[in-house]
C-alpha cells in the first residue's frame, strides 16, 4: 500500500507583509494609497496546514488480474487530491513588531483601526489532478487535466489547467495546454552537461473569464557534470 497510496500533511509557519486589497486609478490618486503604505509596514504571522493524497492505481488486491496491471502498464495513470490552508489560514498582525515609533508610522489611531480590521486570509482550496504517460510507438507521452479551487465559486474554466508533454527521440521535450482558458507552450532540450527550458503562460487578471490576461514568459538553464 505504501507505493499505491502516499499521503502528507505539511504546516507552513508564515510571516508576510502584504496588500490584501485590490487597488485602482481612484485609489492612487486619493489619500487613500496612504493607507496601502502604511499597510506594508505590518508584518502578519500565521500558521496554514495543508493535506495532500496520491495514487498510481497498483492497489495490492487488483495487481493479480493481468489486464488490470496490462492497462496500468500502458498507461501509467496517477491522480492526486490536495486541499491547502485546511480551514483557512488567518494571518494576525504581529503586535510586537514593529515598534510604531521605529516603524515610520506616525499615526497611531490608523494603526489600531489596521490591529482590529478583518485579518488577512488565505481561503481553503482543494485540488485534484489526474495524469497519463502512454509511450506512443518511440514517443514518451503525458497527459494531465487540474481542476483547483473546487470548494469556490467561480467558472469552471478559471480552474481548469491541461497539459501535454511529448519526449522526443534523444533530446528534445515539446509541451503544451491551456491555463484558465489562455494557451501554454514550451521546449525542453538535454544535452547531457546543460539542460534548457523555456515556456510561457497566462493567468487570469480581470473579474471575469476571457477578460483580461497576464501573460508570462520563462527560461532556465541547468548545468552538471
């Protein structure tokens, strides 16, 4: 059972200082941006715990029917569930630090409004995937489909990911899928001492789907002996 079904549990002691706030053209041209520095100057503390479950399907009692292990073997499936910041993580502004008197804070009241404001939160998610690698003829294959944030209430497309990677022959990887509705694309090459990656990838900015998109771009390099 312990290659068919792992399971973890981490705790993540944090300590952030952050704008829990979106911010717009009427916030940065009134006093109000102000109070989004002075925001800053607050260190949070808070304690998230997160669970997470996987499994490749080779349950002891099924490993003795030989079209059940002939269909893992050729499609190598694996599925995972996690849920992060079980019960929400709440992040509570450190009293002690810092001093307002050191801290550029001039006005006391807006820190004590700030102390007993609504604590910054980290909402709950739970997350689940599922993957294949079929070796297609010389061709190593994969194939996953993400769904996160299944306890909230948004469109489904804004927490749908898919991907796909093919290995061809000697070096070369070729990756692609689609991220909250916005397509992915990316190369991998190993050469033996250095091994490259280059990708890129949107995510979701406006309110709704389709709306307005943050496109990114990534390469790294790895070198070894």
């Amino acid at each position: 059972w312990e290659k068919a079904l792992q399971v973890g549990i981490t705790a993540r002691p944090t300590v952030r200082t952050s704008v829990n706030e979106r911010i717009g053209v009427s916030t940065v041209i009134s006093d109000e941006i102000d109070d989004v520095f002075q925001s800053l100057l607050f260190p949070h503390f808070g304690i998230g715990f997160d669970v997470g479950t996987k499994t490749d399907f080779r349950f002891p009692g099924m490993l003795k029917n030989d079209s059940y292990v002939a269909f893992l073997d050729r499609w190598q499936p694996t599925a995972g569930l996690t849920v992060q910041n079980i019960g929400d993580t709440v992040f509570k502004v450190n009293l002690r630090s810092p001093d307002a008197n050191e801290s550029g804070v001039e006005d006391h009241t807006k820190f004590a409004n700030f102390v007993d404001s609504e604590p910054v939160r980290d909402d709950m998610s739970v997350n689940v995937g599922f993957a294949i690698a079929p070796k297609i003829s010389i061709l190593d294959t994969k194939f996953a489909i993400d769904v996160n944030n299944l306890n909230r209430d948004d469109e489904l497309i804004r927490k749908l990911n898919i991907g796909a990677e093919v290995s061809l022959p000697i070096i070369l990887k070729v990756r692609a899928g689609l991220n909250q509705g916005y397509p992915t694309f990316g190369l991998g090459a190993n050469l033996g001492i250095v091994e490259g990656n280059a990708a890129t990838n949107a995510e979701e900015q406006g309110l709704v789907s389709r709306q307005a998109s943050d496109r990114r771009y990534g390469v790294n390099f790895r070198f070894g002996i």
